[in-house]
C-alpha cells in the first residue's frame, strides 16, 4: 500500500495544532478549582463540578471516537470540537454559575472525546500507518511544549490580572488552533479508514466488506489485553503525585506551589525531549520492548515517593513520570492502529482505550485515598507500586506484539 506523502505546510500545522490544542486543553485542568473557589464556591461543590466533567469524558469516550469514525470530514470533527471548547471556555468566564458551569464540564468532555480522535485520525490520514509512530511522537512533543508554554501564560494572568482572564485567555488560544487545523491538506479518501481484506479473502474490502462492528473489536484479544493495561497503568499512576504532595509537601510555606509547578514542568520537558525517540523505537523494536521501559518506571517512582524525605526529592522522581507519560502517549494511538486503523474503528478504539483510562484514574484516586486514610501514605504508595508492577507484568507476559509485518520488514531494511 502507497503511503501519503504530505507537504511540509500541512506537517508544520499540524504541530501547531498540537501545540494550540494544548495551550486550550491546559485551562481547564487545576485553573477551574483556583477560579470556582474565588467566586465562593465550597470544596464539595467543586469536587462535584469536576466530578460532572470527569463522568462526561468517561461516558462520551466511546460514542465520541465512534461519531470521529463515521464522519469522513475528520477536519470538520475537530473544528466542532474546538468551537465547544471555546464555548465551555466562555460560559466558564462569563457566569460561574451552577448551571453555566455544569454546562462548560459537560461540553468540554465530549468535545475533548472527538478532538483527540480525530487529530490522530489526521495524523494517520497524513503519514499512513508506516510512519505513525514517528508522527505521534511528534505531536507529543509539540503538545508538552504548549501544555508548558500555556501554564505559564495561565499562571501569569490569574496571578496579575484575575483568575476569569484564564478562561478567556484560553477561548482565545482556541482561535489560532482553527488556523492551524484549517492549513492541513489531506486525502480525505486516506483518512476515512476502510476495512483491510482479512487472509483468505483477498479484494473483500474493495468488494465492499462492512467494517468491523464494535462487538468484532472487543473480541480481539490484543484490544481487549492492552485495555487491561491502561486500566492498569492508570491504577497506578492517577494519585501518585497528588499522594506525595500532599505528604511532603505539607509545612513549606511559601515554596509549596514553586515545588508542585516544577513536578507539573519537569516531566512535560521530558515527554518533549523523549516522545520522537519513542515513536521511532516502537517502529524499529516493536511495541512490546517500549511499553515494558515505560512501564516500568511506575512501580520505581512509586517507591521512590515512599522513601522520600526531602521534599525537594519530588521534582527529580517527577522525571520518571515523563518517561511513562511519553511512552503511554504516543503508544495508545499507535496500538489504536495496529488493532483496527485499517478496519474503520480506529477511533472508536482510542476511545475504548481512554475509556479504560477513565475507569483506572477513577479507582486510583478513590482506593489511594481510602488506603492512606486508614493505613499511611507509605501503604497506599506500595499498593499503586503493586498495580504499577502487575502493569508491567501485563505486558511482559500477556500482550501480543501488534507491529504488522511490513512494518517489521521495513524495519529490518532500514538496519541492514
């Protein structure tokens, strides 16, 4: 199969893209707490504000990465996820009411259910599945560069100006995140997935063989094993840092919040340096050998927050967490493809994956928490070192490799 070859102006704005879709994607992460707290809202009331837009990225993930796949316009899926964002952005702004807030929570977690899809669904459309991997990687690196440049800016306006200039600081970096997407050239034809011809029935996609439904993709073992291991590695990895803050953190004074922004900073600047390098890796060694490095780095930073003393310990095990975070970013949408980019579900797979995100993240915050209360920090930390470790196991010993073998043979080619 002819893989595309893209201009360098529709290669360009796609990083900007990245890049702009993270300066977005970064106010509504710790800003919305700092923002709803300065309008008095309770703690309990923020918690369920959050709660509501956690729910509504769960439950859209599925028919989010489902609506990207049945649309053969993939820039029009993202332009329509954008403009929600910016519009969840402004109600945020405009009137931090119950209503209006609950309102933004639930927009912007289905929006974001369709943006991520349909940006890897560009990339695939752009590179083809040959070079995915190097591609992801790139967009990895660019979104760790806005997600760090964005909480700068953030942090600057809500300290100078007021915490509402966040938010329309963010609908306005969603606007040139539009430019860019509207600069991206593409074969549509490329980007709309159609089944590949199984063994034995050479031509059957072209003769018009429908895609695979969603109960033939969770029969497929590598789908359904891999999604074990997000549940997993979430498990693990959700509370850790918020564990650890809290623990060592505690009576510092001044210097709590330098500390907590170097621990956010640090592994962003190491998903940036590492993510190309992993995209590359995961296409000449396969998949396996990258998930099992990434991985592994879970159950060591777990128990390195239990030794800590120092506080200022933090930041250093904080780059542990940016080796996971650029193996696991990169390789879920490029396992997506391996498993069913080639069979019209390439989306709804990434939103099966993030959905198995959502459920581990969820469980790891609650059981950390129980644990700590009732048992110490040390004990919920060797209870996420234990998920982390049954992780890494999951890889070693139950997940297939999904590298197809034309990748393999290129691969062998370009080492001979």
């Amino acid at each position: 199969m002819q893989q595309p070859n893209p201009d360098q102006r529709s290669v360009r704005a796609l990083d900007w893209l990245n890049f702009f879709v993270a300066n977005v994607q970064t106010g509504f992460g710790p800003f919305i707490a700092s923002y709803l707290a300065s309008h008095k809202w309770t703690q309990g009331e923020i918690g369920l504000a959050l709660s509501v837009g956690t729910i509504s990225a769960m439950v859209s993930q599925v028919p989010g990465g489902a609506a990207v796949d049945a649309l053969r316009n993939k820039k029009a899926a993202a332009a329509w996820a954008i403009i929600a964002i910016i519009i969840s952005a402004v109600l945020l702004a405009a009137s931090p009411t119950v209503v209006a807030v609950m309102a933004a929570e639930i927009f912007h977690g289905f929006a974001s259910c369709m943006l991520v899809p349909a940006m890897a669904a560009l990339a695939l459309a752009l590179v083809g599945r040959q070079n995915l991997g190097d591609r992801l990687g790139r967009n990895a690196r660019w979104a760790s560069i806005g997600s760090a440049v964005a909480a700068g800016l953030m942090g600057l306006c809500g300290e100078y100006f007021s915490p509402r200039s966040v938010f329309w600081l963010t609908a306005a970096l969603a606007l040139p995140a539009l430019v860019a997407l509207a600069m991206i050239k593409y074969d549509q034809n490329a980007a709309y997935a159609k089944p590949a011809a199984r063994p034995g029935k050479a031509g059957a996609a072209a003769a018009g063989e429908p895609r695979e439904t969603i109960f033939d993709l969770l029969r497929d073992r590598r789908m359904l094993t891999f999604a074990a291991c997000v549940v997993l590695f979430h498990l693990s990895n959700a509370a850790m840092l918020n564990l650890a803050a809290g623990e060592v953190t505690a009576g510092m004074g001044d210097n709590v919040q330098l500390v907590i922004a170097a621990c956010i900073i640090v592994p962003q600047a190491i998903v940036a340096l590492m993510s190309p390098w992993v995209g590359r890796t995961a296409q000449a060694w396969g998949r396996r050998p990258v998930l099992i490095l990434g991985f592994c780095a879970l159950p060591l930073r777990a128990l390195l927050f239990a030794a800590v003393g120092n506080p200022y310990f933090l930041v250093p095990v904080q780059m542990l967490d940016g080796l996971s975070a650029a193996v696991f970013g990169v390789m879920l949408p490029l396992i997506a493809a391996d498993v069913a980019g080639g069979k019209g579900r390439y989306n709804l797979c990434i939103g099966l994956f993030g959905l198995s995100a959502g459920i581990g993240a969820t469980l790891s915050t609650a059981l950390a928490g129980f644990i700590a209360d009732h048992l110490g920090n040390t004990v919920s930390f060797l209870a996420l070192a234990s998920a982390g470790a049954a992780a890494v196991l999951m890889v070693w010993l139950a997940m297939p490799e999904t590298r197809d073998a034309l990748e393999e043979e290129n691969a062998r080619d370009a080492t001979v």
